[in-house]
C-alpha cells in the first residue's frame, strides 16, 4: 500500500493492559513522540485490571480525544484484549504492543516505512540482551514445537508486536475461536509480510504479567488452536505402547509353556505404568479439545465490554420507592 500522506492516513495504535497504572502515562507520551508527524489514535484495552488503569486511561482521554479505552468486565487474557482493541480501531493500519515499553515505539516509524513499501503485515523479532536467555530458551522451543506439530512455520521471536494493514485486520476480526492465537491466525491468513528485528527494552513499571504458569498455558492454547498433531501422537503412542504389552503377554505365555516361573515382575509394573500414564496424556489432550468445542457450542461471548471512555455512562437505578418516581444516578 502506498501512503499519499501522513495527514492522509490514519495509524491506530492497540494496547492491552492488566494492572498497568503505572505506565500508561509512559506509553501515551512515547507513542505520541514517535508518531508526531502522523495522524494517529491510540486504543488502550484495560483486561480487567485491579488497580486504576481504566481510570487513567479515562483521565488521557478527557484531556486528548485522540485516546479511547475499553474495560472489561473481568480479565479475559491478552489475547482477546488485543482482538477487541483491534476490532474496535479506526485507523488504515493497526500496530498491536505492549504497555510497558519493552516494545520500543521508537520502531513504529520504522514499521510504517515498511507497510509504504508494500508489506501488509509487520512483523518484528526479539532480540534478548544477556538477561533474557530462559525468556529466549523457552520461546525459542516452543515456536519449534508449534511449527512441528502446526505445519505453520513461526519464527524465534515472535510476538504480538507487529503492523497489520486494514484489510488485515478486517479479516481477523471476523475469526471466531474458543482459544485465540493471534500469531498463528496473522501467518494463517497469508499476506505480503516483512519482519523487523528490535531489542527488549526494559519494563518502565511494575512486574511482568507472563509468569510461566501463564508462559505454559499460552503454549498449549496456541498448539491446540491450530493442530490435531498432539491426539494423533497419542493414538501413535497408544499403538507402540499396545504392541509392547502384546510382546510381554507372549514372553509370559513362553515361560509359563516351559514350566518355569513367570519373571519380570518389575517389568510387568513399569509396562503397566507406562500403560496408564499414556492414557493419561491422551485423555489430557482430549479434554482440551473438548473443551474447545464446548466453549464453542455455549455460544458465549469471548470477552465483554463494561465501560468506554467515550461513551455516556448508562444511569444506574438505586431503589425503586412505592408510587415514586425512581432515583436515578450517572455512574462515574
């Protein structure tokens, strides 16, 4: 796409937050800064959050109407913080980051050069510094994995720090899945796509919110959402591990045949064991996908909206006295 512009265009920035009070200050100033030649919004996505994130979100966009925020009514992940933040951007192009300035927004400029010259999707890689070898040691094996057992190659690095055009865009939002997976859905949809290396920052405030626990949950959304792989492992493991016990109840018919004790007892408990702990794993991933499909067939909203900074607030009844009119009050 080529650009007939900066004031003829409009750059939609996406970003969610979770307990992020304290860099939303941070991050408004920076995108500003990077984007001062440009014609830009900023849609900040509060998932959920336990502290005063909305509210300072609220206070930006009182003093700048080039800012709007969505809240949540409970924290539904990440993932789908940036898929609302996308869907209800404006802009000709939608650059999706994070809160805490690790994204560099000094990149931005850099991103839309590349979208000028033709790329529909941006994509940028990590760089770690000398701090981040378990972050890159983890993150590294599992774009692996998910490239192995998804048939979609992903590249080391990856993130959710990346440029899409608007027709990109428009296409993403029409994806309706139980588990969300933004970085398989972008490659999924094709596109001309570039990538742009850029170096971790540091996080300006608070903790990081991807513990491993969440690192680990993430994963297995992300496998399960674009691959049937894992249950076929498991019925090829069920196979391999059947003609194992096949081979044992031969071994143990030969000995009984030639009238000697049967042997192998610790053999025979550690074939069971290996037995049962792959049922176990098979009937694990069988669960997830039918939790999927649960979710699916509930037909319940994948996230919900409570407040919008540019939005009336509904007025909230407080009682309804006999034979009165009922007293009303504006939310705040």
């Amino acid at each position: 796409m080529q650009m007939q512009g900066n004031e003829a265009i409009l750059i939609s920035v996406v970003i969610p937050a979770f307990n992020e009070e304290g860099n939303i200050q941070a991050i408004y100033s920076a995108v500003g800064n990077a984007l001062q030649n440009y014609n830009w919004e900023l849609v900040i996505v509060d998932d959920g959050s336990r502290d005063k994130t909305f509210q300072r979100i609220a206070e930006l966009s009182e003093t700048d109407r080039r800012v709007r925020g969505l809240s949540f009514s409970r924290n539904y992940g990440h993932q789908y913080a940036l898929l609302a933040g996308m869907r209800a951007a404006h802009g000709d192009v939608v650059i999706t980051m994070d809160a805490d300035l690790q994204h560099p927004p000094e990149l931005l400029p850099k991103m839309l050069e590349a979208w000028q010259n033709g790329a529909n999707v941006v994509h940028t890689e990590r760089i770690y510094g000398n701090t981040g070898k378990f972050k890159k040691l983890t993150s590294d094996g599992f774009y692996h994995v998910f490239s192995l057992l998804s048939g979609m190659k992903l590249d080391p690095g990856q993130s959710d720090f990346r440029l899409l055009d608007r027709r990109v865009v428009d296409v993403i939002s029409q994806h309706d899945v139980g588990q969300l997976f933004l970085r398989g859905i972008v490659r999924s949809v094709g596109f001309r796509s570039t990538t742009l290396p850029y170096q971790v920052g540091e996080r300006f405030s608070g903790d990081s919110k991807y513990t491993l626990r969440r690192m680990i949950k993430f994963a297995m959304q992300g496998i399960t959402s674009f691959s049937t792989v894992p249950l076929r492992i498991g019925i090829l493991c069920g196979f391999v591990m059947g003609a194992l016990a096949f081979l044992e109840l031969c071994y143990i018919l030969w000995v009984a045949v030639q009238g000697t004790a049967v042997p192998g007892w610790t053999s025979i408990v550690a074939l069971i064991s290996i037995l049962f702990g792959v049922n176990f794993v098979l009937i694990g991933f069988l669960g997830i996908y039918i939790g999927h499909i649960f979710a699916r067939v509930q037909h319940q909203p994948v996230y919900i909206v409570e407040s919008i900074t540019d939005e009336t607030p509904r007025p909230r009844l407080l009682q309804k006295p006999e034979n009165k009119t009922p007293e009303l009050v504006h939310g705040s």
